[in-house]
C-alpha cells in the first residue's frame, strides 16, 4: 500500500478573530466603537475581541452575523481555531524550551 503525505500548514504564529473582523468592519465603514454600539457590546470588550484578549461567544457571533452578514459559525470557527493553535503553540513550546 502507498502512504499520502499531507502537506499541513502550521503558522508560529496566532490570528485572532479579531483580525478578521476588523478588515470586515473597515470594509463596511463601521468604527470598533460604532460596533460596540450596534452589538450592546462595551467599548473595553470590543477593543479587546479586536486585540485577541477576549473570545467571541456564541451571542457575539450571533451579533455579529446580523450586522456584517457572515454566519455566527463563521466567527465561532476562527475563534475555534485560534484556541486549537494557541494549545499547539503551547506544546511545542513545552516540548522544545528555548535554552537562554
């Protein structure tokens, strides 16, 4: 029998949802701040969604799908993922400690 290999990329590095939803709402003409607005979101947890310092749940996927038009599963699956690399990143970095 012969093997595939499977190519798979594997950044060193994060992408937070917030990334992807910032480009959506300069797209669209929409502030952070105007978002937060639109959302009932706080101000501090729209900059902090956008920074990758907080998560979107379920409710702000919801939310965010009725105002740029992109299905809540759409947000729910990029924060999915960030949480899937930052894990991966953890264990590699736990399995191969820098020596200073």
């Amino acid at each position: 029998m012969v093997e595939s290999l499977r190519n798979t990329y594997k950044p060193d590095y994060l992408v937070p949802p917030g990334e992807v939803l910032i480009e959506y709402l300069e797209s669209y003409g929409i502030t952070p701040n105007e978002m937060a607005v639109r959302t009932g979101l706080t101000e501090k947890t729209m900059n902090e969604i956008i920074k990758g310092k907080s998560p979107i749940n379920t409710k702000n996927a919801l939310k965010f799908a009725q105002i740029l038009g992109r299905p809540a599963n759409f947000w729910n699956s990029l924060e999915k993922q960030l949480q899937k690399d930052r894990m991966r990143l953890a264990e590699k970095e736990h399995k191969n400690p820098l020596v200073g």
